[in-house]
C-alpha cells in the first residue's frame, strides 16, 4: 500500500483492524479511486465495501492538502443504514488520527432545522464528508432555497452510492433523473470533476447497471469484482411448513433455537435472533406472540415509521444482551453492523438475493449461525420455488431501471 497510501492512513487501517492487510478487491478500489476512475466495487455482505470506497477517499482529501467544505457525499437507501456508517467512518477517521481535518456527519429528513447550521460550524475549516439519501437531495433541489443546495451538495467532488442495488425499477427511474437534474445544477462548476462510485454484494450486471443510472458512457468505468467474503459457518434451512402458517412457523423456530440454546457449554449464553417479516404487521403480531409465550424470549420491534431513538435503543439492547431478538422488516436487511448474530429468520422473498442479504446478518466473524428460509403455503411462489429449489438458489440479479 505504500505506493498509493500515506502512512498515517496505513497505520490508521492496522489501528482499525486490518493488521494483517487488506483484501485484493480493496487493494485495486483504493487505486481505481485514487487515479479518478468512475469505479464500481462489487463484493459479498461483510467484505469490508465500504472500507474499499471510503479509504481512497481519505486519501484523495489527503492528497487535496485538506480542502474546506464538503469533499465527498455517501448516498445510503436507509437512514438507519447512512447512521450505522458514519459510526464506521468516524472511527476509521479517528484510527487515522485525522479528527482534526476531516468531518464526517449526516444530513438526512426530519432533522431539526438548527443542526445542520451547527454541524457545519463545528466542521468549520475541515474537509467534510456527508452521508445522505437521495429524498433529502431531491428535497434541496425542489423545494429548498439554493443556500443549503450550494453549502451541502454542490462543492461535492466524490458521489458514492452504496446498496446500489437497492435503486431498480421506477424507483430506480428516480434516482436516474434526479442524478441528471444534480449534473445539470452543477455544471457551472464542470461536472466532470464529479467522481461516481457504486457498491453493491449482489448485483450481476453491477457495470452496466451503474453506468445508466449514473449516465455514464458505456464500459467507462472501473469495475472491480470479487468473490472473496469473510469466513462463514453458516447453516441454511428452507422451510416449508405443513400443519402451521408461516408466521406461526417462524415463531417456533425462535422458540427452538432459544430454548434448546446453541451454547450447550454455556448454559447461561443465550442465542441472538433477527426475524426478518415482510410487512409491519407480521413484525408487531411475531414479537408480541414471542415476548408473550412460554419461552420468556425478549424481543422488541424495528421497523420502518418508529422513531429512530427507540430503534437505535432496540439495536443497543440486542447488542448488550437486553433483549434475545428483534422482530425486523428490511431495516436491518442492508449492512447495518447490530453485532454478533446466532440466527437469522426470514419470510419467504421472491428474490433469493433477499434471503442472502438477510443470513448475511449472521454469522459475522466466522462463528456458527443458523439461517432459516420459511415459506408461506398461501403464496404462489412460494409453491412454484419450493419444487424449483434449484432455480431459487441460481437466480442471477439482473436489475433493470
């Protein structure tokens, strides 16, 4: 890394955790990066993605002589997501012991309107790094006075949109025209400075669809491929349940894997859960079922439309040991780092991808988890998959915008 890196930002990755170095796909982002290239990073869950993008962009304000204002922008499809990373951020910044020069914050919807102001005070003479979502970008450029679009996103030189995945069909549409209408306010500036990145564990037309969404030209951009995850011991079970509903069915599940504790040589170490619904409803009825039932589990809700306080409390107490489970839609399925994790459950999703996303929550650090997979009995596609188990596994995620 000598060759690319500064040795204070080498010295903040072993202080970090990376004493025995990096990966190859990290190696050749940083120099994707640092050499201009629109760079494509595509990666399994857990490999350390966002390291690969946010390292070189250290480097870059490094090399910049530590420009003022805002450096770079990390777009986030979830705000828990965006609040999760710039944790990471802030104690990579910290590992490199360069608090002094470079800011690391949010702005994201339904913040009170005097923080922002007082973020940029406090970053005042530094280089900053935002993490946002691309409503709150939508909102400045519609609504919002030219004040905070020029302050906040303009002076931007980096644009890293991470779960690029996440962005397919209308939505994805969305994004494709407001990245247009970003390039258009900014042209006074010469957009070409602009350096697109996108990262994503699943995608496999990643190049292709990168460069549309982002109006690149075809096969321009770096495209950078690995499939070297973290060590995994990961169990994997598809359900398909007889005698009970599929709710019911995740239920017991939790219930087994409490009760009969994977810990047989600590009996007092309790299994950790995430049980993945797909809609509110199911989430609320499993953790209220769960908490109520003879097994004394704990669990709490995390969902979309809580407040963010109570879900981060809900991922503090999983974390502590407060609580053995949390009931969860999507909120936890994109990188969000809750900690160690024994078991993953997951109502059946038409994608496959999905259910990788959701194990992925699992078994960090290479120790033993279990991963379930239950369908539902009332779906259509749930009866077509689960005598098509093979084309399930195989499916190949190609999104299309």
């Amino acid at each position: 890394l000598d060759s690319h890196l500064d040795p204070k930002i080498i010295q903040g990755l072993k202080n970090y955790g990376f004493g025995e170095g990096v990966l190859e796909f990290q190696d050749k982002s940083f120099q994707a990066i640092l050499s201009g290239e629109n760079t494509i990073i595509s990666a399994p869950t857990g490999s350390g993605k966002t390291e690969a993008f946010v390292v070189p962009i250290i480097q870059k304000i490094c090399n910049e002589n530590y420009p003022e204002g805002v450096f770079a922008l990390l777009i986030y499809p979830l705000r828990a997501l965006a609040r999760d990373q710039i944790k990471k951020i802030q104690s990579l910044i910290k590992c490199c012991k360069l608090e002094d020069k470079i800011s690391v914050f949010s702005v994201l919807g339904n913040m009170d309107k005097g923080e922002i102001p007082r973020r940029l005070e406090a970053a005042k003479g530094k280089s900053i790094i935002i993490a946002t979502n691309f409503d709150v970008i939508n909102w400045q450029l519609t609504l919002v006075s030219k004040n905070k679009w020029n302050k906040l996103f303009e002076p931007a030189k980096v644009i890293a949109i991470d779960e690029l995945h996440s962005y397919n069909s209308f939505h994805g549409a969305n994004v494709y025209h407001l990245i247009k209408r970003m390039k258009n306010r900014m042209k006074r500036r010469d957009f070409r400075e602009v350096q697109f990145i996108g990262s994503s564990a699943t995608l496999h037309n990643a190049q292709k669809f990168f460069e549309t969404i982002c109006g690149l030209d075809p096969l321009t951009s770096e495209y950078i491929k690995s499939d070297v995850g973290r060590e995994q011991n990961i169990h994997k079970f598809f359900i398909w349940p007889l005698k009970f509903p599929q709710r019911v069915t995740m239920e017991k599940i939790a219930k087994i894997c409490h009760e009969n504790q994977l810990y047989p040589k600590d009996r007092k170490k309790k299994s950790r859960q995430l049980i993945f619904s797909n809609t509110h409803n199911e989430a609320e009825f499993l953790a209220a079922n769960l908490s109520n039932s003879k097994s004394k589990m704990r669990v709490d809700v995390h969902r979309g439309g809580l407040m963010q306080e109570d879900r981060d409390q809900t991922e503090i107490n999983l974390q502590n040991g407060d609580i053995d489970g949390i009931s969860c839609t999507p909120t936890l399925e994109l990188g969000i780092d809750i900690g160690t994790v024994d078991v993953a459950i997951s109502s059946f999703k038409t994608e496959y991808d999905t259910f990788i996303q959701r194990s992925g929550r699992a078994g960090r650090e290479g120790k033993k988890s279990y991963t379930f997979c239950v369908f539902d009995p009332k779906d259509a596609s749930c009866h077509y998959y689960s005598r098509n188990m093979l084309k399930y596994v195989n499916q190949i995620h190609e999104i299309n915008i």
